[in-house]
C-alpha cells in the first residue's frame, strides 16, 4: 500500500511539474489573439436582439444571470454586442489584451447564456468559452512585432519563457480534451454498446435535416455497418481526446479529425458545430508544431541548409512536457512542449 501510495505521489509530482513548467509568452498571446478572434465572430454574426422578442418567462430568473432585468430589452443587448466587440479590438490591437478578452468573454457569456435560456451558455459556445475559461487568469507578456531577442530593448519575444507562461496554453489543451472526453463518457454511461453496436446512429440520422437533402440520410442510414462506423468512430475519437492533445505531433491529425467529425455532422444532420472545429484550430495552433516542420520551414528558401542558430538538444514529449538531455545545466529539467 506504501509503495502504491508513493508511486501516486511521484506521478501527481511530475505531473504537477510538467504543468507548470515554464513555457513561450508567445503561445499566450497566439492563443488569447486566436480565441478572440472565435469570440469576434460569434458575436458579430448573430442577431442577439431576437431574445428580446421571446417570453419574458424565457429569460427571467435564470441561475447566473438572475441579476438581468426580465425581459431584456434589446438596447442592452445591442449595448453587451458591441462591448464584446471593442473587448475583441483590444485584443487585436495589444491596447489591453487581458481586459479586453474578459470583456469579450463576459459578453458572449451573458449573450450565450440567454439566448439558450439556461442560465448556462448555449452548446454551440460551450467548448469556446470553456477553454478560454483559464486564460482570464493567465497574464502574458507585451509582444511587440519587432522583438527579437529574448530580453532585448523592446520587451521579452515571443521565444522568453517563464512558468507564468508555461500553465494557461496547458489548461486549454487539458480542458478541451476533458470536455471532449466527457461528451464520449456521456454516450457509454446512456447508451452502452448500443450507442455503437445498435441502431442509435441511424435513428439519429432518420431524424436529421441535411443541406444535401434527405436523399443523404437514408443513403447512409440505410446502408448496413456504416453508422455503426460513424458512431464507432465519433465515440473513439471523443474518448481518446486527452491522448491525442498529450502528444504534441498528434494534435494537428486531431484537429483535422474533429472537423471532419463536426463536418459530418452538418452534412447528416444539419447542425452547425463550426465554433467547436474553430475552438480546436486555435488551441492547436497556439500550442506549437512539431519541431520537423519547424526544421523543414526554417530551410525552405536556403537550399536545404538550415539557418544558423543556436543548437538546442530534441527533447522527448511526454503529455505536454519534454525532457532535456544533455544541455548544460538542465538535468532534471522538464521544459513545455
């Protein structure tokens, strides 16, 4: 028991270390830019003024938003659009990032919250702002496009590292593959093997509304094993989620995968989870490339011959950290992926 106790201790301490480790005040910045840049689309393309024409009942009393006036009128909704829009601009425009992406978050929040009359937000905006959850904590250094160095006269570039860095970029990636591996969860504890093995996913389909028509739905429907394949899949992609994300060379096949999973979707079932693909998009590019493309895009345009620069040793990614052998004082040092 002991020794099972001090083995979980070591895994909760490494663990604890590769979280935190220090990491890029760039990917920050990238990811904060990119996700509001999510938040700037959502809210400049949806006409938030229609919950106003709803019943009161709808929006009153809702749990966090109780403190709203019931009905809201469309004044304060157009009044919460445009903030969130000028929080989006300052981000963009490195005038506030930090306050500015509160305010967007704050914005789509109250907007989501009541046009899904939940008090929660609604599904479509669910992962987006669940994700940006960490980052309102996260702080990130001033990036002026011309830095270069990593203490140089104009401020830290986007290469600096610090351990107050190192942690948001991570909680997204942890987030976002928690929410995806709770929605699989979610479909073994309802509906077991049947969800894979049974006719759920050609019911599903039957009931859905494609843009292609419905001669679509019932073609895959109606053929033998392939919704069995598509739900296999779907709840094998959701359940291995953390995995995927862990490995830094396989987040980029997973993004590729989760669009066509949500593409899919829109073309069975006509259901838009174009905000879920994005969100994806921006927590894995903000996190980094492999470092072979990195190589491979640091010699395009030299021949073949890889720019001079400091050599550093490859390190080995192990869930979102990397070890570092053999660099002068660096032994036992883990570094963020």
């Amino acid at each position: 028991m002991t020794a099972v106790l001090r083995a979980a201790l070591t895994l909760l301490r490494r663990l604890d270390a590769a979280l935190v480790a220090p990491g890029p005040g760039g990917r920050v910045h990238n990811l904060r830019t990119l996700l509001a840049l999510l938040f700037g689309l959502r809210l400049a393309t949806r006409d938030w003024t229609l919950i106003a024409q709803r019943p009161p009942e709808l929006t009153e009393h809702l749990w966090v938003l109780g403190w709203l006036p019931g009905p809201v009128p469309a004044p304060m909704l157009t009044a919460l659009q445009v903030a969130g829009l000028a929080g989006v601009a300052l981000v963009l425009t490195r005038r506030a990032p930090r306050a500015g992406f509160a305010l967007a978050w704050g914005a789509l929040f109250v907007l989501a919250g009541l046009w899904g009359a939940s008090g929660k937000f609604t599904h479509n905006d669910l992962l987006g702002l669940t994700v940006a959850f960490p980052l309102l904590f996260a702080r990130a250094p001033d990036l002026p496009p011309d830095a270069r160095e990593p203490h140089g006269p104009h401020g830290p570039s986007p290469e600096a590292e610090d351990p107050a860095w190192g942690w948001p970029p991570r909680a997204a990636l942890g987030v976002l593959g928690c929410v995806y591996f709770l929605t699989g969860a979610q479909k073994v504890a309802h509906g077991g093997a049947d969800w894979v093995l049974g006719d759920s996913m050609a019911w599903i389909l039957r009931q859905g509304s494609s843009p292609f028509g419905d001669g679509l739905i019932h073609l895959v429907a109606d053929t033998p094993v392939l919704p069995n394949l598509l739900a296999g899949g779907a709840l094998a992609l959701e359940l291995s989620a953390p995995l995927w994300l862990a490995w830094q060379p396989a987040r980029l096949p997973f993004a590729v995968a989760v669009t066509l999973m949500h593409g899919s979707i829109w073309a069975f079932l006509g259901i838009d989870y174009a905000a879920w693909a994005l969100t994806v998009w921006a927590v894995v590019l903000a996190t980094g490339v492999p470092a072979r493309w990195s190589t491979a895009r640091a010699t395009a345009g030299t021949g073949g011959r890889t720019a001079p620069g400091p050599r550093r040793p490859a390190p080995a990614v192990v869930f979102g950290a990397a070890r570092v052998a053999g660099a002068p004082g660096t032994a036992g040092r883990e570094q963020a992926t």
